[in-house]
C-alpha cells in the first residue's frame, strides 16, 4: 500500500510536471520519500496531510513553471519534514510566499503550503499531548481548511499545557508568531493584568 500511494504520488507530480513545467527530479524523489515517511507513522492522519501537502506543492509548480528559489525552498522543506527537522521545514514552508517573482495565484498556493505543513507538523509533534487533543484537532483542521482564526484560541490553549516539552514549546512559538504575531507578549501582558488588584 505504502509504495503504491509513493508511486501514485510521483506518478501525478511526474505527470503535473510535464503538462506545465518541468518538476525536478530531486524534488519528485523528496516528495515520494516525504509521503512513504509520513504513510509509516502510527498516525493515520498524517498520510492525509502529507498527501494534501504534495499535491499543493504540484499546484504551486503548475502555476507558473519553477523558479530556483522556489524548487530550493520546497526541497529544504521536503528535507526537512521526511528527517524530523519540523521547525527548519516551516521555516521553509513560511519562506515560499515571500520567494522572488511568484505569480499572485502562486502566493495563495504557498500560504496553503505554509498552512498544510503547519498542519502537518502539530498533528505529528502534539495529537498525542495530554487534554489537548480536541484542541489539536481544532487546529489540524482549521490549519487544512486555511479557516486560521478557530485555530488562534486553540493554539493558546495548547501552549498552556503544562506536558509541553521544550521542542514542542519551539514548534508552538514558531507556529503561533506566523498566526498570530505578538500573541506570546498579549498573552504574558494579560496574564499580569490578571494578577493586579480588581481583575
């Protein structure tokens, strides 16, 4: 099964490719080995992303050919996720739609690119975390869905969770600055409104 769906994958992104640019070759073999990583895990859900994943990064390809930037950036992400490297693949992920030169449909694509990885990234590092997981499910879907404001509350609550580990702290700031920029000083200021007198 799990070869098949690699197969299926590099087969549509060889196909996409030849219909409106040329994909390279490194970024078909990342790919297959990023979708075989995530059909592996215990996950079921992580498959799904993935997958959604790809096929926005063909999507991204097919909208306007390739440009050097994006192929670097896409194959650093690509790196990155399949070797556990979560928060250099979203900082990857964020970079494409600030990359040179991309058409405006391009930019949406790569912010649906940001999303699905940031997706991704939280299903596999948090799903699995103490009394947090309809919230983690809040934000899986609402990140899949490019809906970003139920995952705003979602995101705070998760941070509160005293079973986070540093790593996942570093996952969480970096998604949650990408979001919901400054939420981290809103939320330490409201924190210490809350400890005066008559709040």
């Amino acid at each position: 099964m799990k070869n098949t769906f690699a197969c299926l994958a590099l087969a549509t992104i060889t196909l996409l490719g030849g219909l409106t640019a040329t994909v390279s070759a490194q970024t078909s073999v990342l790919a297959t080995n990023f979708l075989n990583a995530a059909q592996s895990s215990s996950d079921t859900q992580l498959s799904g992303i993935a997958s959604e994943l790809v096929g926005k990064l063909q999507a991204l390809e097919a909208a306007g050919g390739t440009n050097s930037a994006i192929t670097s950036t896409v194959d650093n992400m690509l790196k990155s996720l399949t070797a556990g490297g979560d928060s250099a693949g979203l900082t990857s992920a964020f970079k494409l739609a600030t990359a040179a030169k991309l058409t405006p449909e391009q930019v949406g694509l790569a912010k649906q690119v940001g999303n699905l990885a940031s997706a991704y990234v939280v299903q596999k590092n948090f799903a699995a975390l103490d009394g947090s997981q309809s919230d983690v499910a809040t934000i899986v879907s609402s990140l899949r869905s490019g809906q970003i404001t139920p995952a705003i509350p979602a995101l705070q609550n998760v941070a509160k969770n005293a079973s986070l580990t540093d790593p996942q702290k570093q996952l969480l700031t970096t998604i949650a600055n990408k979001y919901a920029p400054g939420w981290n000083k809103a939320a330490g200021a409201l924190d210490s409104l809350k400890k005066l007198p008559g709040f």
